[in-house]
C-alpha cells in the first residue's frame, strides 16, 4: 500500500497529423515489393482499426516529429494555470521503439522540454513499458520523494514500419534467386497493426480543490519470461528453438538482408497465448490478492491490440469469474490506432475528459504485452 494517496489530475494525449484511413495506409507508408501487401485487407477486417496517425508529412512523405519531441508534445499539453513545466521535479517516460539506443528516452524528452534539471527515469519494453514509468512516478510521489511528477509513453512505429527499411532485405531475396520476394507475414502483420501517438499524466500527493481526479489505488506488473519465449521484437531474429540472436551478434549485412531492426511478431504464439497468459492466469490472483469483484468496476480499459481478440478476453474473464459486461468497456482503437506502450494513457486521456465520469466509479486498466508476456492492472477510483 502507498504511504500517501496518489491522484491522476491532469490527462493529455497527441496524435500527429491528420488521421490516416485503411485505404491511404500503404500510400503513405510505401508499398514494399512490387504489388500491393497481399494480407493488408485482411489483417484490417480482424483488427477493426478505420484510422490512426504518424508522425509522417502527408505532403512530403517525410517525418515530422521524433519520438521524444511526440512524448514533449503531449507532456506540455499538461500545462495550465495551475501547473507549469518548469514545476517539473520527476519524469519517467516510456516507448518500446525510442528514437536512439542511447540516452534514455526520458533524457531525450527532457531535452526537448527544455525544464529545469529534474529526476528523469527511462522505461523501455513494449506496451506495459507505459505502466513501469507510471509505477515509478506514482511510487516516487506516495513515498514523499516528489510532490508530483509527469508519466508519459510514446511510440513512433512508423519509422520501422515504412517501405525502405525493408529494400535491402528484398534485394537480398532477389540476389538469392527467390521467386515472388515479400516481407515474411511476421513483419507484414505489423505495418498494418501499428501506429504513432503519444500521452501524459500528472501525478500529484493532493486532489485538486475543483473538478476531478483519478486515484490510483495500485499498479500491478506482472511478467512470465521464466515461461514464455520471445513473441513481439525487434533488433534481433528468433531461430527454430525459439531463442532470440540480437542485432550484435550478427554481420551489419546480415542485418540489413534479413531487416533485423524491423518489428516482428509470431503471431501463432501470440494468438495461442496471450489471453491465456494475461487473464486466465492472472485475473485469479488479483482477485484474491486485492479482494476485487468484477461488480465493482464501472469501466473497463483493456488495450488490445486488435479487436479479434476482445470476444475471447470478455470469454476468458467470464470463465475465471470476473465477467464485466462490454457495455462497461471502453475503447478508442478503432480511431486512434494502437499506439502500444502509449496506448492506455491516450485511452484515459479521452475517457477522463469525456465528461461521463461519476464521482466514486472504479475504473480497472489490462494492459498486456507480447514481447514475452507481461501484463499490468491498475485501478483507478473517480474522485
């Protein structure tokens, strides 16, 4: 339990640029090879996703926003009369793909914001990334170190996912005298999955005197590496016995020829799994560890990757006891795209101002990871 309570009360989000629709997606990220992606309509009629953004010039094809100025964008929208960003005194930001290997992503956003000097904590992974850096703000202020501090999470996937990171490896192909040379439907799969945007809390050790926030009650991180072979990449290759070969470890040629730092999923293991992993097995143990009731939860924010996987988790939630009608769910992946470690925070952004929030409500957060099977809960109480 936190020694002092912990409020949400500030939200923002930022999503770069003009939506992008399904039909515009290939045109604006290119078009590998030399036919269109064979299982782009596919892969969208499961994903239900119409629109999302990137960090992409609509005129000039070019990128106009990195990583870390998308997480200083969202970040400064915190700002109001009441907060300014030189009040800043603890940052931690999170994004599974930052701009650079080195420095954090935090010092990197740190940079962009130009505050005064303050703690800074980088959080990398995948999508439960966004839920570590705001542990580690929400810890920092309920032990007193902080009287506030700002979580924030971006992503800026288009920068992997347009159509000239993947050139080299198709000339490759070609070199080697394969017949019909596309990307593997691993790496496919994810150019249509997968989007930029970014988002921001600011945590603080005293509700506000008007209007409402957010109480975190807990935060609850969970990983099964112990069990779980690599499922969601990037920088390396995953061999036959499902072990991973990082970027390092190979020739710079073999790198580019086989498009290591391209993202990567096993989509088998992924569907075979991550429900499983991230509800049946974990729900029980949150029941029983914080003496939770599914009737208790008014809302419901789960982020998923794509909708193909909302009827089994609602499934698999029944079956442990912990059934919570869809009507209580709330979700904006089909307009804003899935944006991974930034995903949760641009949810709660929108729901937080959207003006349906009841003083007392619970709202509980599912935020599971497939890099190799993480998840996290948080319960948030409206006050």
């Amino acid at each position: 339990m936190s020694a002092q309570s912990v409020y949400i009360t500030r939200t923002a989000s930022f999503l770069p640029n003009a939506p992008v629709d399904n039909d515009s997606m290939e045109r604006v990220l290119g078009q590998v090879g030399e036919r269109p992606s064979r299982s782009r309509k596919m892969i969208l009629r499961s994903n239900q996703i119409k629109t999302r953004y990137y960090a992409i010039d609509p005129v000039t094809g070019k990128h106009n926003y990195t990583n870390a100025q998308l997480c200083a964008e969202a970040i400064r929208r915190l700002a109001d009369e009441g907060f300014a960003l030189n009040d800043i005194s603890c940052l931690a930001a999170a994004s599974s793909l930052p701009d650079q290997i080195m420095p954090g992503h935090a010092s990197m956003v740190h940079g962009e914001l130009g505050s005064p000097p303050c703690e800074v904590a980088s959080a990398s992974g995948v999508c439960v990334s966004g839920m570590t850096a705001m542990k580690y703000a929400w810890l920092n202020v309920a032990a007193g170190q902080h009287p506030s501090a700002v979580a924030a999470a971006s992503e800026a996937a288009s920068y992997a996912l347009k159509a000239e990171n993947f050139e080299p490896e198709l000339a490759h192909k070609i070199a080697a005298l394969e017949s019909n040379p596309e990307i593997a439907f691993e790496k496919d799969f994810l150019r249509w999955m997968l989007s930029d945007g970014a988002g921001a809390v600011l945590l603080q050790s005293e509700k506000p005197a008007q209007g409402q926030a957010l109480r975190i009650d807990w935060i609850d991180n969970l990983s099964y590496a112990n069990e779980m072979k690599v499922c969601m990449y990037a920088g390396g290759r995953k061999e036959a016995d499902g072990s991973l070969t990082g970027w390092q470890a190979v020739d710079r040629s073999v790198c580019n020829g086989e498009s290591f730092l391209s993202i990567k999923q096993d989509v088998k293991q992924l569907n075979e799994h991550i429900i499983a992993y991230t509800a049946s097995r974990t729900l029980p143990v949150l029941q029983e560890k914080y003496a939770i009731a599914a009737e208790q939860i008014d809302y419901f924010v789960p982020h998923f990757s794509s909708h193909y996987f909302r009827d089994k988790l609602d499934q698999a939630m029944q079956i442990v006891g912990f059934g919570i009608d869809q009507s209580r769910w709330f979700s904006n992946l089909s307009e804003k795209g899935n944006t991974g470690a930034a995903s949760i925070y641009i949810m709660i952004d929108e729901l937080f101002k959207s003006g349906r929030l009841q003083s007392g409500e619970k709202i509980l957060c599912y935020i599971p990871e497939s890099g190799r099977f993480t998840v996290s809960y948080m319960l948030l109480t409206v006050v």
